[in-house]
C-alpha cells in the first residue's frame, strides 16, 4: 500500500502541474486509505503537502506576472486568518463523538471524512460540467466585505478538511474582482498556499508530525507539478479535467458508501 501511496501522490502533483488543481482534493483519501493515517492528522498532513506544492505552482505563475496581489490581498487575508483559528483551535475542541445516529457514534475522524467527501462531490461535478464563468460587469462595484466573507468561508473549509478549495476561490475571483481566468489561477495557487501552510503552523502546535511520511510524499507530489507542466503540451487539459474529474466524484462516492454501511 505505501509503493501505491507513493504513486498516488505523483499523480497528484501530475495533475496540479497540468490543470492547476484537482490533485489536492485526493491528497486526503491517498493520506486515510493508502498510508492508514487518522483522517484529523490526515487533514494536517494534506495542508503541508497542498501548501507546499501550491507554492512551486504559485512561484511559477508570479515570474509569469499571473498573481494579482490585490485579490490576495482581499480574499487571502480573511481566509488565512479563519484557516490558522480552525486548525490551532476549532479542531481540537471538537468532540471526538459528535452524536450518535442508529446506535453508530459519528466520530470526529468520520465526521472529518464525510465532510470532505461532499467536497469532493461538489469538486468532481464542477470539473466534469467544465462551464467557462462568466465575469462579473465591469461596472460592477466590488464589496471588500462580501470577499472578506467569502474567504473566511474558504479559510473554514481548507482548515476542517485539509484542502486548497481551488475549486471555491477561482470562481469568487473572477466573480468578485474580475479577474482573468489566468490571473484567478494564479493567485488562487498563492492563497491556496498560504492558508494551508498557516493552518499546519496551527496544526504543528497541537500534533506530533510524522515527517519521514510526510517530507518524501511532498517531494514526489512536486516532482509530479514539474512532469505535468512538461506534459502540459501534449495533453488535453480539457479532457483530463474532465477524467480527473469523474475520478474525485467516484472517490467522494466510495467514501460516503465505506464510511456509512462498510465501517469496521
């Protein structure tokens, strides 16, 4: 399992390096079934390796001037504030059993996962229905506290579930601040990046971190960002978006149908 670990975790650099997202939504479940990590320090780990991959991607994207430092601004500042608060203490004074529902307690750890696996719903129907957003009217007046709030809505689900939440921050750029869909790439890459890697600053405080797993994982993961940026030429980003995913939707599935019904 861990020889599978170790490519899975290629994969998702491979898939970041070739459509800027997608792979970090699988960097939990790879973590929970593949490694047999605890899904809370699973959501830890997945911030490290999301924030530092996300950042080779971002430093990418700054030398081609696709970061807007105004929208990082706006919407990173809220969102990393709210991602450094869940993780260092909304996490911890969770209950470990929530309540209990036909006589099965709903854990912390399966709350954690259930959560995440609608995520990877909403995250899998958004890749596979590849609609182009619209931008918002140029007229349109930009509400710093509507971005604000949007952040800190990202910043809670990055920090319960251990993802970027590209999926929700490039749709609030472009929507919100008009940014072109290169530049709302880019800067979601940066913000995804600095949350994450503030919320395991929290998470470094409250857990003991495995880094022996955790530094080669991340390694790979990277490795994989620059094999699917050269790969980038010869394959339709269309339809790996599209593949990768009925891949994350099949996964959210396989989670919510294992956690439920198949639960040891």
């Amino acid at each position: 399992m861990m020889v599978m670990g170790y490519m899975a975790a290629a994969l998702i650099g491979v898939s970041l390096g070739l459509t800027g997202g997608g792979g970090s939504i699988l960097t939990m479940p790879v973590l929970v079934y593949l490694f047999g990590i605890s899904p809370v320090i699973a959501a830890a780990y997945s911030l490290f390796i999301v924030g530092s991959s996300s950042l080779v991607g971002a430093a990418g994207k700054i030398r081609q001037q696709l970061v807007s430092y105004h929208a990082v601004l706006y919407f990173g500042v809220p969102s990393l504030l709210t991602v450094f608060v869940t993780r260092k203490w909304l996490m911890p004074a969770l209950p470990e059993v929530f309540f209990t529902l036909y006589g099965f307690p709903v854990t912390k750890a399966a709350f954690t996962l259930l959560l995440f696996s609608v995520l990877m719903l909403m995250a899998g129907v958004s890749m596979i229905r590849d609609q182009e957003i619209a931008m918002a009217d140029d007229t349109a007046r930009i509400h710093p506290l509507r971005i604000g709030v949007q952040g800190m809505i990202t910043g809670l689900v990055t920090g319960l579930v251990g993802a970027g939440g590209g999926f929700l921050i490039v749709p609030a750029l472009m929507w919100m601040l008009r940014l072109p869909v290169k530049t709302a790439i880019g800067s979601s890459l940066l913000i995804i990046a600095i949350n994450s890697l503030a919320g395991f600053v929290g998470d470094v405080m409250n857990y003991s971190i495995e880094w022996p797993l955790v530094l080669p994982v991340t390694g790979i993961a990277i490795a994989g960002i620059f094999i699917g940026n050269s790969l980038q030429q010869h394959v339709s980003a269309v339809h790996l978006k599209k593949g990768s995913g009925w891949f994350v939707l099949a996964m959210g599935i396989y989670i919510i149908i294992k956690e439920l019904f198949f639960k040891a």
